[in-house]
C-alpha cells in the first residue's frame, strides 16, 4: 500500500471512528493507531473492506488479547460483497449462473472474518443494520454439512437469523467481516 493511500484510508477510519463514539465507548484513537502501526498487514484488509463498501469501524476490543476490532458497519451489506454464494465449495457446484465468487473466498482473499450469528447480534447493538439487506454468517459445521447457510437480516425492529441452502445467491445478499488488529 502506497503511503498517500495508507495515510487516506487512516484519515477515513479516524473520520468514521469519531463519528461513530458509540460503537466503540471507552476505547480511545491513540491506541487504535498504535494497533494499526504495529500490524500493518491489516491495513491491507481494511483497505480491502472499504473498497468493498463496508465502511469498516471499531466496535470494542477483546479484552483477553488486547485486539482492536474493526467490523463492517455499512447500513446494508456492502455492496461489492453481494450476489455471493456462501462458499467455494457451493459456487464450484452450480451447473449454471454460478456466481464470480463465494463470501467465504472473498472473506478469505480480503484477510477478514466472516460474522458468527453471535457477532452479528452484538453488531446491532450499535445501530439498525441490513434494513433492504442480508448477510451470510458463519455457518456451524454440522449445518453447512447438510448444504445449509445462515444469514441475517433486520426486520420490524428486529434481528432475524435464518437458513438458505450454500449456492443460493441474491443482489440483497453479500457479507460482513471483521478483523482483529
């Protein structure tokens, strides 16, 4: 990464994260850029995150590690992650309209996590998101076993988790990550 696009991608972050105090109360910018300095592969993911649309923003640290975590907080699932299978496996076995790519090869080109449903109840503690949208989640092993995947969504005030089978994809239907830094 290039240094005036490492300093505008920072200058972004800082922007969003002082907007955004709520999701991220009590952690302070000074220890996030000190994270950011120290790791700076992750710059690469976030890069990668914004580019896609998914307006990557603290929401807390993890206490145990000392980890920053940035997430996707985009209002709808970001936009250059949409009309995605859920992984390889399932785009692989389309017979036909398969997709360009999975949520699972792009999560994983991109250097970011997929959202259990766990994260992604936690992320709408700290606004309303995937309002006209869904995105898949990681899926449990036993569940993905039987060609299943979950996503999420919010509807009338509320955070639905639900199922679809692996190569199913949507234009409503992308991804959101995270990355500990």
């Amino acid at each position: 990464m290039k240094t005036t696009e490492r300093e505008a991608l920072i200058q972004v972050l800082k922007i969003r994260f002082e907007k955004h105090m709520h999701r991220h109360a009590g952690t302070v910018w000074s220890d996030v850029i000190a994270r950011l300095e120290d790791h700076p592969d992750a710059l690469k993911a976030l890069q990668a995150m914004e580019a896609t649309g998914g307006e990557p923003d603290v929401i807390g640290e993890a206490q145990e590690s000392g980890h920053v975590i940035f997430c996707d907080c985009s209002l709808e699932s970001p936009t250059g992650r949409r009309c995605t299978c859920y992984d390889g496996e399932a785009r692989a076995a389309r017979k036909e309209h398969r997709p360009e790519n999975s949520a699972g090869e792009m999560a994983a080109a991109m250097g970011i996590e997929l959202l259990t449903e766990a994260q992604y109840r936690a992320l709408q503690v700290h606004g309303e998101f995937d309002l006209k949208t869904s995105s898949w989640l990681q899926t449990p092993p036993e569940v993905r076993a039987l060609g299943g995947a979950l996503f999420g969504d919010r509807r009338y005030g509320r955070v639905f988790v639900y199922h679809n089978g692996v190569q199913s994809y949507y234009a409503a239907r992308g991804f959101r990550g995270l990355i500990r830094v």
